[in-house]
C-alpha cells in the first residue's frame, strides 16, 4: 500500500494583539504540530469538539491557508513547495466537500454551470459536447436523475441533500484522488444523511478515492471510516484503527468523548465519563499535557511536560503520559 | 396525573398558495415529573407543535381544532391578555440558538430579571435576588449574572436560557433543539442539568429533537412525527424495540451506532412531501417500502395496539414481525 497524504509536524498559529492598544501578539495555536499520514483508498476520521482545529487541519491540507510550519505531501509532492501555477495544477488531484452547500454554491450559477465550471477553467473539456457528457456523468453519479430535470435548476430550487450531492459532482468533476470532506452531512436530517454517506461510500468504492472525514459525530465516523483520529486543542490525542479506537479507547478524552455519544437505544448501559467545563481556547494552553487539568487520570508529570504522541500498540498511537506508562495492556490490543 | 393534553390538534399556515397543513390532527399528554420527546424530520410539525402551546405561532399560522389543556385550563379558548397570564408561569420554552434568543447588548441579568418583574409585578432588588438564585439553580456563578451574552460559552448561553425559562416556576418547559448546535460532553451536560432541574422542581418537560439517540437517552415516552402527523407514539422502550409503524423503523434504521455490530444503514428513499398537498391516505405511503394500494386510499385510524402504544397503519400485524427483526 503506498501513502496518498503524509502530514509531517504541521502547525498553524493565528496571530492576534492581546488588546486594542497592546502591541504585544498572542497566539491561537489553532494546529500545533502534527503530524498523520493516510493510505490509499482509506478514509481516516478526524473527530473532536468545536476548536479542536480540524477544520483548520482540513484546509491547511488543501493550502487554503498557508501554514506557520510542517509540511504537507500529496502523492509524494510538497503542495506547501508549489508555485501558484503548479498548485493549480496540483489542486486538481484534492477537492473539498464543505457542511453547507448553500454557501459553497454559486445561486446565481444553474447545475449545470455549477458542474461545468471547473473543467472550463482548468480547460479541460474539448468543447460543448464533452462538457457536457462529463456534466451528466457526474449528475448520474450522485443519482441526480433523471439529469433533465436536474440541469437548469438553480441551488434555491434542490432540497437540502439534492445541493449536497451537486457540491460532491462538482469536487468529483476534476478527477481528484483525494477529497476532504468537513462535516458533509451535519446539515441535513437522518434519512438523507444515510442517503448522502452511502453515496460517498459507493463512489469511493468507485474511483478509489482517498478521505480525510472530518466531523464531531463518532456514531458517523465509525460508519465512514477506516481509521479515527482525535483532536483536542490543537493536538492528536489519538489515532487508530476505528473499531479498536471505539471499542478500546486509551486516552482519558477520548473515553469521554466516546462515552459520551448518545446512543439509539433506551435500554442500553452504558457508564458516561463526565468532564467538567468546556474546552478553553487556544490561546493561553495549560502547561503540560493540554488535557490534565481536566482530565481524572493525571499525575503530577502531565502538569509539566506535554507528551508527544507515541506507538503502543499495533497502529495504535497515544499521546498520554498515563497510557504510555503501561504498554502491557495497550500491546495486547 | 398529565399536566398537559394535547387532543386532535390542527395547525395550519396561512399561504399564498393555500393552507399548509403543519399539525394535523395530533394528540398526546404530559404526565407530571415527565419528559415526552417529540422526533421527527424538518418540516414534520414539531416546533409547530411547540409555538402552538405557547400561542406564539407566527401570524400567518391558525390553530384550526382541537384542544390544548394545560393544568386542567384550555389554552385555546383564551385571549392575548390571558394567555399572557399562561406564558411563561405555567409553561416556557427554551429555544435552539441561545445567541439569537438573548438580546446581545442587554446583560443577561437583566433580560432574566424583566421577565420577573414584568410577570410577578416584584420590586427590582427581589427580581435580581431571584436571577442570582436561579443562576445558582443552573450551576452558573451567581456573580456572572451582569455579564453580556458573547462572554459566555455556547452550553453557558444555553444554561441561560434555562434559567429564563425557570424564572416563573412553569410545570412544563419546551426544550426545541436545546442541545443542537453543541458538541457532546456539553450536551450531555444540558441534559443532565435538566433531569436534574426536573427531579428537583417536579417539572414536565417537552424534548423537541431530531436526534433520535437523545430521546432515547432522556425520554420517558415518544411522539414520532411524520409531514403533521403522529405515526407513533407511546413508552420510549417499546418504541425502539419493537416499532409498530414503518416510519419509525425506517428512521431507527439511518441512525448510525457506536454500540453493537457495525451494520449497514437503510435511508429512506424519496423526500418528506409538501403539506399544501399532503398525500391521500397514509401520508407516509408514497416512501413506505412494505405500502399497498389500501396506503393510497385510506387513511389508517390512529389506534391503541397494546396499552399506552398507538400508531396508524395499515398493516401493523402484517409487519409486527418483520419491523422487529429489524426489517425496515
């Protein structure tokens, strides 16, 4: 298997005066250092609550914004290297599904020029005809058919899930092999939601496509993903296979977060880990590990020095203090 | 002993294109202490429900029949000025968007201390005892009563708005979408605080949400809404365990788990139809993958089939097997 992302000690800090009159800079250490790889045709979940950064991780991916350091290689090439011309390129090979697709389409633009934008500026087509095969192609893929009755239409005039699945013809439209997709689905209700998930999964299947699946629904990564990765105030707290993350989950946050997922089930018992407070913004981080002052496992090193995220078992990796200290059970994962 | 009675309510919206049939003949009760939630898809009539009990239906939207009885006092049959009397002392509502809900130049203080005064006619300084009080209620400092709604957190904002809604002793809270727009370790935080509230004030509670998993976490009994009707509703175990009706199986079945075999999910094909035109007979037949001829001609009566568990369809012996197993 050969990697089609790799993620190395990516960081991005927001500089911010501390007040009206101050000169002096304070920081949101939106990202700060991390560092992550994907496979080919696997989709890796990024999960954690609002601020965590995945959002800003999805679109330094992307270089929608430049980063404050690391570096970012999609099949092989640095995108953070690239001249504008090359990235223009290279973005052909990346595209990005958003949560709102009534802010990511144009309402002023029908499907079909929706759909045909791309290839014209990237002067792809080679004239009406193939535009627009490729317009209906892409139509049918997402199941917008009969295609007639959708191609004139205007964002305004689809329902919820109909402008989602146009926002996903359209990423597909240049033939990417990778796609960040940031919470697609959290927009819509439950029944259209499976709709659009199931459609992703078979056109993943379809083009062999790779994912980077951000969102703050566990219950929903567990049924997209391959892999999960957690944040939490900037860092990764945890990565790993999805089924043994969920059913085995070694970091104190991610049992929280984990415990915390309502499930559809009034009989079921289970024991919710509580945690008190909200996550604090990045700014003013806690010394130490990010999480010890509220989390119920820590000891007195995790107030001093912050863990980096380490091996402990098979493709299990952790960055906890606590869990690190006892491979034993982690191995035997 | 139900605090609230809802019987054969309709509600319509008033529009250029004709009369949207938003609530269409919906029953159900309140009982003390309890919490019933409310589920279903955009659009399927729940928050009409709510503004309906609250009288707060915007003015394009009429309440055509049926009753509302709160604490044994029909709602309907009152005026503005009475209901006036009604909002706010005997039943509130605690809104989505906390941001939007709170005046963002006002401290929340004060916004919470005008509804005191303005309802109980107390003298300020009483007012501002009963708002730190309540802050305390809702496990917020007392001394953050005078900040402004943008210093507080997202789960903050919305103990505020529960502490509004308390501040005149109701029986019954509306929580629409209470929890929606937070991230979960504080949505489980608002919803133990209100089951906390609930246990300790003996209040009713109304749970209006999309997400099933929360009512099945929180409620004692369920309504599922489908385009102005109720297609089941009764105890919340039995509903999730053995639905009678296709819709609530069908839904059950999109909802992803972290629990149990990890399973492929079932969508229901088609979309929710619109309710100037609502379909004839079952209105849920033009999705219903088990409907029949019968599903487009007759309207299916809303029945009792086992005690306390009503649902309208059809086929209900037909498929008791077949939705049990899972077989949406």
């Amino acid at each position: 298997m050969s990697e089609e992302l790799v993620v190395r000690n990516l960081k991005k800090w927001f500089a911010r005066s501390r007040g009206l009159f101050s000169r002096e800079q304070e920081y949101v250490k939106a990202v700060d250092d991390i560092s992550f790889e994907i496979e080919k045709g696997q989709v890796l979940c990024l999960a954690g609550e609002s601020g965590c950064g995945k959002t800003t991780t999805g679109r330094l991916i992307l270089r929608l914004v430049e980063p404050t350091e690391g570096s970012v290689s999609l099949r092989g090439v640095d995108i953070f290297t690239l001249k504008k011309e090359e990235l223009r390129e290279k973005r052909r090979e990346m595209q990005m599904i958003f949560q709102d697709p009534y802010e990511s389409l144009d309402p002023r633009m029908d499907v079909f020029s929706i759909l045909a934008e791309p290839l014209e500026v990237n002067r792809i087509a080679s004239g009406y005809g193939e535009l627009r095969e490729r317009v209906h192609k892409a139509l049918e893929d997402v199941r917008l058919v009969p295609v007639e009755e959708f191609i004139r239409r205007f964002p305004h005039e689809l329902s919820g899930g109909q402008r989602q699945r146009v926002a996903i013809a359209r990423a597909l439209m240049l033939e990417p092999t990778f796609i960040v997709a940031d919470e697609p689905v959290s927009m819509l209700d439950a029944s259209i939601r499976t709709e659009i998930l199931n459609l992703l999964k078979e056109l993943r299947e379809k083009y062999d496509l790779t994912f980077l699946y951000i969102t703050h629904d566990i219950a929903q990564a567990r049924y997209v993903g391959d892999d999960l990765m957690v944040m939490y105030l900037g860092r990764v707290v945890e990565k790993g296979p999805m089924e043994d993350v969920i059913l085995e989950p070694l970091h104190p946050y991610t049992k929280a977060l984990i415990s915390n997922v309502p499930v559809p089930d009034p009989e079921a018992q289970r024991e919710r880990i509580p945690l008190t407070g909200e996550t604090p913004t990045p700014i003013d981080l806690p010394e130490g590990c990010r999480f010890h002052p509220r989390c119920c496992e820590a000891g007195e090193r995790c107030s001093q020095v912050e863990p980096g995220l380490v091996k402990v078992g098979n493709d299990r990796w952790v960055a906890c203090h606590v869990q690190a200290a006892t491979p034993t059970r982690a191995n035997n994962i | 002993m139900p605090v609230l009675e809802v019987e054969g309510l309709v509600t319509h919206y008033l529009t250029k294109q004709g009369p949207v049939d938003a609530v269409s003949g919906v029953s159900f009760t309140v009982d003390a202490g309890q919490t019933f939630g409310l589920a279903g898809e955009s659009g399927c009539g729940k928050t009409t429900i709510a503004l309906s009990i609250m009288g707060l239906l915007p003015s394009n939207g009429r309440v055509m029949g049926g009753r509302i009885i709160l604490d044994g006092e029909d709602l309907l049959g009152k005026d503005e000025k009475e209901l006036r009397e009604v909002r706010w002392r005997k039943v509130s509502i605690v809104f989505q968007g906390a941001m939007n809900a709170l005046n963002p130049v006002i401290n929340v203080g004060e916004q919470i201390a005008e509804v005191i005064i303005e309802k109980e006619g107390v003298r300020k300084d009483e007012a501002w005892n009963r708002v730190r009080e309540l802050f305390d209620l809702v496990e917020l400092e007392p001394d953050r009563v005078t900040d402004y709604p943008h210093e507080f957190s997202g789960g903050m904002r919305q103990r505020v708005m529960i502490a509004m809604a308390l501040a005149n002793y109701p029986k019954l809270v509306i929580a629409d979408e209470p929890i929606t727009a937070l991230d979960v370790i504080v949505q489980n935080q608002i919803l133990d605080l209100m089951k906390n509230l609930q246990g300790r004030l003996n209040l009713s509670q109304i749970l209006i949400t999309h997400d099933l998993s929360v009512i099945a976490e929180t409620c004692d009994k369920v309504g599922i809404m489908y385009a102005g009707k109720l297609m089941e509703y009764g105890e919340a175990a039995p509903i999730f365990k053995t639905p009678l009706h296709p819709y609530t199986s069908a839904l059950i079945g999109a909802y992803p788990s972290i629990v149990g075999e990890k399973r492929d999910l079932k969508f229901i094909p088609g979309a929710p139809p619109n309710l100037i035109n609502p379909p004839t007979g079952c209105r849920f037949h033009p999705r219903c993958p088990h409907a029949q001829e019968i599903c487009g001609q007759e309207e299916p009566e809303y029945r009792e089939e086992s005690l306390g568990h009503y649902t309208a369809c059809h086929f209900v012996e037909e498929l008791r097997d077949t939705l049990r197993l899972g077989g949406h």
